[in-house]
C-alpha cells in the first residue's frame, strides 16, 4: 500500500501539488438481520481503493480509484490536480493550513473477540432466539433484530511526510418489536432504536448486551403502549434516558459546533450554525453543570468516534465544547483552525471510505457525569416526565430549535416513576434547553451511545459518531406539541 | 437551453486523466458470465450477478468559491447464491479471478450458516424489457472546468448583489447489469446532472435545484438568478404565530413531504403491518383530486426499467382520485398475495421487499401566481426541511421551512416570516388540497425526486417558530 501512495504522492507533486495526501482503505461489512422469525439481510461486502486530496494552484481537488495499479493511482492522482486546477476558476481567497507533526505510526482499535471469526451460525442463533422471544407476546405483529461488524483499515501518507495505518473493528447490534393495533402502531427497541448500540469493539459488545434477555420486555411494552395514557401537553419538567440524550446532544451540540457549518461550508445542504464566531467564549451555552467534551482519544471509551488520527493526520485529542455551561471550542480541521484562533488543527476530519473526501466530523461529543443516580434523581422530582428511547427527531437548519418524540414514556409523580405514557415528545430552543439543566447523573449511569448513521456533505458521506451522557433533569420543557391537534 | 459554455477542453480531463467512458455493456456481460462459469463448480443451485458501475464528479462551492471538487470512479460485483433453499450476497469491488471466487465462497458460506427457507422462490428466468434512452453523451463528457466556469458565474451574480452563494454542480454517469444461471440478463446505463444553489443575503437565505439526465435541460444561471431573487425577497422576515395555516408548497416541498408514503405501497409493508395503509385499502382516503401512479418509463423519470430480481417494471395506478387502489409487489410478496409481481422487488435477500421509486402525482391547472392571487391569507413555502415521521399510522410528519417562507395576504406576497415547525398528518394534508399546479420534476433534500405539482392545502399546522 505505501508504494502505491507514494507514487500517488509523487504524481500529484510532479504535477504541480502543493499538498497532498491519500488514503488507502479496505472495508469489510457483514449484516445479518431477522424478521418474523425468518432470516432478512444475511450480506457481506468488502471495498478497497484509494483516494487522493490535492492543493494545486491554491485550489482543492479529490480523485479516488479501485484500479490499485500503478497506472491507475498515477492516473487518479494526475486527475486530482486537473480538478484542483480548475477549481482555482471560482477561488476567493488563499488556503492557509495549521502546522501539523509528520507522524509514522500503526494503530488497532482493541478488541476482544473478532466478529468476523465467531461462527455464523452463533450469530444467527442468537438472533433468532431473540426474535422468537419477542413473538411469544400476545399483540406483536412484527419483530426484527439485527448485527452489523465492520473492519477498516486505513493507510494514510501525506507531501509532509505522515504514514499512518490504522485498523478499527466495530460492532453493533439491536431489537425492535412493533404492534399494530385498531388505528395505531407502536414500536419498543433495545438497547437504542435505528439499529441498536454501535461501538468500537468486537463481538463482546454484542454479547455484553444480553438481547435474549431483553427481548420480552420490549415486546411487552410494545403492545402495552396501546393501553398507555397519550403524553400530555405541558410546560414542565423532562428527564431523558440516556440514548435519547446522546441524540440531543448529536443535533443541539454535535452539528452546531462544526466549524465548516459555521463558515457557511454547508449552508446549501446541511445548513449552518447559529454559533457564529463571536459566541466563542461568550455564549453561555448551558446550565453551569453542563460540560461537554469532544473526545477522540481512546482513553474516552470505545466510540464511534475514537481513533489515534484523523483522516488529515492530526492525532485524536480532548477539546472542552462546553465548559461549566460556557461555550469553548469548535470542530475543526487544518484549513479552519487558524480562523477561530487556534494554532492547530482539533483533528476532526474523517472520511467514509476511500472515494469521499475528509470532511469535518463529530468525533465523540459527550456530557460529562454529573453526581447523581437516576433513583434519587426520580425521588427529588416531584412532577416530570421521563422519556426513553428516540423514534423521531427533527432540527432547523441552523440547531436552533428542535422536536424530538421518543417510544416510551413514564410519568412521574411525587418521587415516584408512575404509569406508561403513549407519544411522547418534547421540542425547544437550543441554549433555553441546555441552560434548564438541572441535574446530570453520575459515572456509574453514563453510557458512550455510537450514532452510525449521520449523513454529511456532498457526496453524501455517512459516519459513526459517539455521544457519552447519563440520564439527566431539565425544567420547564415544552412537552407534547407533536401530537398537539390530536 | 445551453447551461454551460462549451469549449474545447471539454471533456480533456475525463480524457487525458484516470476517468474514463463506463465500461461498454459486454464488458459487464463477461464479468457476470464469467462468475455464473465459476460459480458452477462450487455445488451453488443457482447463481445471481449484479455489476454496477460509478464515475461521478462534484463541484462544491460556498462563500462564493469552490471549496470542494472531487471525482469518483468505481465497479462493485455482487454474487447472490441460493443452496438447499438458503441464500446470501456477498460484494467485491476487485473482479480479479481469486477475488471473484472469493466472493462466490462467502455467500456460499453466509447461505449454507442459516436455516432452510421454504418460502425461497427460484431464480427468474429470461425477462423483456421495455428500452429507454437516459444517457447523454454531453452530460457524461461535462468537465470539471464547465462545472467550475457555471459555478464563478454563479459566484460573480452573488458577489453583484452583494448575496453569497453556495452550492453543488454534479455530474455524471453510471450502469448496471444483472444476470443469473437462469439465463436472465439485464442492463441499464444514465447519465444524471444536478445544480443546487442557496443564495444568503445575510439573515435570509433562498434555494433552488434541479436535476435531470441532460444537463441541459436545466440553467444553473437560472436557477442561481431565482434563489439570488428570493432571498433578497426573504430579508427582514417578521414572527408569526404558529397555528393553521393555508399553504402554497412549491413543488420541492410537496415533494419532500409526500415522499415519505412511497414505502406504504409496498406489499410487504402491509403484510408486516407498518404501513398506514393496513385497513385503508381501497377506501377514500385522500381528496377526489390526488391520484399517483409509479412510472419509470414517464419521460421526467430517471431508473432502470428492472427491479433488483430482474424483474421488468411495470406502471401501477397506486391512488386513483383518492383512493388508493393498488400496491407494488417483489416476486414473494405476490406470491404471498396471490397477485402478480410488479417490477419493484430489492436485491435479495432483503427484509423489506419492494417500493415504487418512480411516484408520477396527477397535477393540475392552476399556477403559482393563481393560487397566490386566490388566497385571502396564508404561506407561500418554498421548501420543507428536516422531515422525520412522528406517527406511522395517521402519518404526522415534523419539520421545518427553510429558505423563503412568505406570507400572503389579499392576493399578494407581502412579506418574508420566520421559519416554523410543522407537525402535520400526510394524510389530512392530502384531504385538504384545493388547488394542483402542473406536474413537474421536482427535487429537495429528503425524498428521491418525483413528478408532482405545487398544491394549495389548508390548515396546514405549524406548531412553534424558530428564531429566523
């Protein structure tokens, strides 16, 4: 592989690059679900090419091949230039990059158990012993389970000297049971909903999960939410499992603070930021128990957002986002990082695969623990709501305000979690939500929740993402406008 | 209309440079013959092969400059084979002969790990299949220097205007071929071109896309002069409040929100009870004027005129005056139905079966203008954004406006608002339709493009307001 970026590289100079770098990479992807008992998607796929990122003539320009030949790379990377060099017909301004380390490493995401080497058959196994425990509930009328493994290994050379591979395993897994019943449908899953938990490690997530065990319960709850009391329309207080808050803080926090999105990179598809430049360090963002970090390091926890370098390689560091409710710091990459102060890249550009280019990317954005456990934090409340796993979410183009509903819902009454609410849904304003903050549980309760499916930039690329938060309080929530005419 | 100036370097980097022509058919036919001869020594009862290849090139601008431009080119071959009524797919991109084995073995494998499945139909044998033409050789040929002189154009009107633009400038071309030991082939090849453009005249901002299989059917210029015109239009926004409103979806918003029923019409989705139309089948559900067929052959529409099984599609009446009247089958959820497959079956395996990906909606008469001049007050909605399904059975959809939402009074325009959130049932907004415009190939963000018309539709509810 290194011979090949090298001559990629060489090419892309010979032609008259400033910059260059390139990315080998090999996917490999195995998805096995069931439905109804039966198997659905049993798939693998593997892809391997390389693509080539150039600054020529003050422009940028990105060409990727699967013809892994000598010809072919040098024949990609003469192509990036031609495509630079026409960009420099609509260029403003100069390309000024952070210095950055020339880094010669090789790296492996830690795992216990391959998945790629435990039985088929076991995985299926389990699978379906997890769908037929969901079907024997009296009212299910639909049951899907699921398991995706991925293996990436990555080879990244850059004109200033890196050569960086890494290899990374991921697993994820979940369940989802559904009910159809007179003029409703209402769906439970486990342990998250859209395709379950998604982590940086082997086959262990997958069986420190315990899906058979959960399976009844989901399935259970499923049929019971027809029974359930519809979620009230209010103003009061919210308390939010941790899952659903790990998406909260994806769309309020993750996006917002992305540094292409502030400088408008994004504004025809994405959107942009309300963020602008000078809320840095003045924008009291949350509640002063509120502390976010974007934490790429492994030492973080095994995220969909860990790695040793970014697709730019720029190693995996900790930037304070949030500090004791104050806004702190941006994503940012080598080309931006000068524009908000900074001497250096945060090292957050990553990339799908070998034919999209880098782009800024949430790496894992977390709350930090806060003191509590979710039994005292329930007997402190006195009125509120609690509400459990996503099932749809929605924000405007620039964070500002948003709806989330999730699948379950629990009232809670004078200290204690009461009955099942049906719908739920809550929905405000960015800063006035995380500035309501008023009680964040403890270490023992925080979870690193992967989001694998965020969609960015054009090509569409989509990325893992992990988000560390433990069940916490916010007052004065409107809840229940989603169903406000029914 | 000419979109972009031609020159005669067009075309000079494909050329001289690692992208290259799509590969011609028979090179697709020898790659999947070749994989059928392979795989018959290996005990596979039958064998399935899809080839598709990719070479695409984008140009991304912002801040009024190209800020990323990027080309991808690539082939991905995807062996499915079914043992003893099991099956699985596995996918290589590399089509060397250990590769290509490699790929045979381990669907081999995935299908021999899992449980016998009665319900497994064989393979289809040779289809025919209705020709179209979707492939244009200037499109395929457009160059990264015609995309980026379109784009400083673009550029150079915001920077006039003192507005600034960002965009995408897309293009490209790609094919697919199917064939299994059942002696089915299939092939299919496009060209497809997309300008989108946002232009923000700083707090407001306006947008406007197209895209079609000629690039020429479109003008960027145009297109940048209509959101450059809005967004001047959208400045100084006032705060309504949110409630009922009656509302003029342009045909980007009526497509991104009607998009997501297509999956409702799949057979399989109803079988599995998660579609809102379990119970609702053949009764009025939807107003006299909403009627919907799936057509890959209308000459708006883009697609292979084959599904994932090979499979020929057909054109299916799904809403005929609002009622809808019939739904898309694969090959097993006919079966299951004791109706005829439609042509609209995925890749197996799969667990989801089928959809129609090619929606043609009935449009009507009236214009823009004339369902503006009709309205005593309401919005003019230019898109919808961020759209999530918040309850699957009456179909309450969420989501904001962006991009230029107007407020119409006594006929007129008369001024921009601030974006609202909408928490709306698809299938009361379709009861509530009292105007159709043409139907038009539409695009957005959030559904596959479609064929519809701008619709006038009252109490549209909005249920909170954002701060721009």
């Amino acid at each position: 592989m290194w011979d090949l970026s090298a001559h990629a590289l060489d090419t892309a100079r010979l032609r008259g690059a400033k910059y260059a770098d390139v990315r080998v990479m090999h996917l490999r992807q195995r998805d096995l679900t069931t439905k109804n008992g039966q198997v659905g998607t049993l798939a693998q796929s593997e892809s391997i090419g390389l693509g080539i990122r150039v600054l020529a003539r003050g422009g940028w320009g990105f060409a990727s091949t699967d013809r892994l030949t000598r010809e072919g790379v040098s024949a990609c990377a003469a192509q990036a230039v031609s495509i630079a060099k026409a960009s420099a017909i609509a260029k403003r301004k100069e390309v000024v990059m952070a210095k950055e380390e020339a880094y010669v490493d090789s790296w492996q995401s830690p795992f216990r158990k391959d998945p790629f080497e435990i039985p088929l058959e076991t995985q299926l196994d389990l699978l379906l012993a997890a769908d037929a425990e969901m079907r024997r509930v009296k009212g299910v009328t639909l049951t899907e389970t699921d398991l995706q493994f991925r293996k990436i290994d990555s080879w990244f050379s850059s004109s200033i000297g890196s050569r960086i591979h890494q290899g990374k395993v991921i697993s994820g897994c979940g369940i989802g049971a559904t009910s159809f019943q007179g003029e409703e449908i209402q769906k439970r899953s486990y342990p998250n909903s859209f395709g379950g938990q998604h982590a940086l490690q082997g086959y262990e997530l997958v069986e420190s999960l315990e899906l058979i065990k959960n399976a009844p319960r989901v399935a259970e709850e499923a049929v019971a939410l027809h029974a359930a009391a519809q979620c009230p329309q209010k103003t009061g207080t919210l308390i939010l499992g941790g899952s659903q808050l790990g998406l909260q803080i994806h769309e309020s926090v993750g996006h917002p603070i992305e540094l292409d999105r502030v400088l408008g990179e994004e504004a025809n598809f994405a959107g942009t930021s309300f963020l602008t430049l000078d809320k840095l360090n003045t924008l009291r963002y949350g509640s002063d128990i509120v502390n976010v970090v974007a934490d790429a390091r492994l030492e973080h926890g095994p995220g969909l957002g860990s790695f040793a370098y970014d697709d730019e390689g720029v190693p995996a560091q900790c930037t304070d986002i949030i500090k004791n409710g104050e806004f702190r710091g941006y994503l940012s990459n080598r080309e931006t990082a000068h524009l908000v102060g900074l001497q250096r890249s945060s090292g957050t550009m990553r990339t799908e695969s070998w034919n999209r280019l880098p782009i800024i990317r949430m790496t894992n954005i977390s709350l930090l623990p806060g003191t509590w456990k979710s039994d005292d934090l329930i007997a402190d409340t006195d009125d509120a709501i609690l509400m459990e796993t996503n099932r749809s979410w929605s924000i405007d183009d620039r964070r500002y305000q948003f709806q989330f509903s999730t699948e379950i819902g629990w009232e809670i009454k004078g200290g204690k979690k009461g009955r099942m609410l049906k719908n739920p849904s809550y929905s405000g304003i960015t800063t006035e939500f995380w500035n309501s903050c008023d009680a964040i549980c403890g270490a023992d309760e925080w979870v690193l929740w992967g989001t694998p499916n965020c969609g960015k930039g054009q090509p569409m690329q989509t990325m893992g993402t992990g988000h560390g938060a433990s069940p916490s309080r916010f007052r004065n929530i409107h809840i229940g406008a989603a169903f406000s005419k029914s | 209309m000419s979109p972009v100036r031609k020159t005669s370097s067009r075309g000079s980097a494909r050329r001289g440079s690692n992208s290259a022509e799509l590969l011609p058919e028979r090179e697709l036919r020898r790659i999947i013959d070749r994989v059928l001869h392979l795989a018959e020594s290996t005990g596979a009862d039958e064998t399935e092969v899809h080839v598709d290849e990719v070479d695409d090139s984008l140009t991304r601008f912002a801040n009024n400059a190209i800020h990323q431009n990027v080309a991808e080119r690539g082939l991905t071959v995807s062996v499915r084979t079914v043992v003893d009524g099991r099956t699985a797919r596995a996918t290589t991109n590399r089509i060397d002969e250990d590769s290509l084995r490699g790929a045979i073995d381990a669907s081999l494998s995935l299908a021999h790990s899992q449980p016998k499945n009665p319900q497994l139909l064989p393979m289809p044998g040779k289809q025919r299949y209705r020709s179209v033409n979707r492939f244009a050789k200037d499109t395929a040929a457009l160059s990264p220097e015609d995309r980026a002189r379109a784009v400083r154009r673009a550029c150079d009107l915001a920077v006039k205007r003192g507005q600034v633009a960002a965009g995408i400038f897309a293009s490209g071309s790609s094919q697919t071929a199917m064939g299994n030991s059942r002696g089915l082939f299939a092939a299919y090849r496009e060209t497809h071109a997309e300008f989108s453009i946002t232009m923000q005249e700083s707090p407001a901002a306006s947008w406007a896309k197209a895209n079609a299989a000629n690039v020429r059917e479109f003008d960027p210029q145009r297109l940048a002069e209509r959101a450059s015109d809005k967004a001047h239009l959208a400045t100084n926004a006032r705060e309504l409040p949110p409630g009922p409103y009656t509302v003029i979806l342009e045909p980007s918003a009526v497509l991104d929100i009607v998009g997501f029923l297509f999956y409702d019409f799949a057979a399989t989705a109803l079988a599995d009870k998660r579609s809102c139309l379990n119970d609702r089948m053949g009764k009025k559900i939807f107003d006299e004027n909403i009627s919907v067929v799936d057509d890959v052959y209308h000459p708006q529409q883009l697609g292979a005129p084959f599904d994932g099984e090979g499979m020929p599609r057909e054109r299916v009446l799904l809403v005929d005056r609002g009622v809808p009247k019939n739904l898309v089958y694969s090959r097993a959820s006919a079966k299951a139905a004791k109706e005829k497959a439609t042509g609209h079956g995925f890749a197996l395996p799969n667990e989801y079966g089928e959809a129609p990906m090619n929606l043609v909606f009935g449009g009507g008469e009236a214009s823009l203008d004339e369902m503006i001049a009709s309205t005593d007050r309401g919005l003019l909605v230019t898109r919808l954004w961020y759209i999530r399904e918040v309850d699957p059975y009456e179909k309450i959809m969420t989501g904001m406006t962006r991009d230029g939402l107007f407020l119409v009074q006594k006929g007129k325009v008369t001024s921009a608002v601030r974006n609202f959130r909408f928490n709306q049932s698809l299938l009361e907004m379709l009861r509530n339709v009292e105007m159709l415009g043409p139907a038009v190939r539409a695009t957005g963000e959030e559904a596959f493009e479609m064929v519809v018309p701008a619709m006038k539709v009252r109490e549209f509810h909005f249920s909170e307001v954002t701060k721009f």
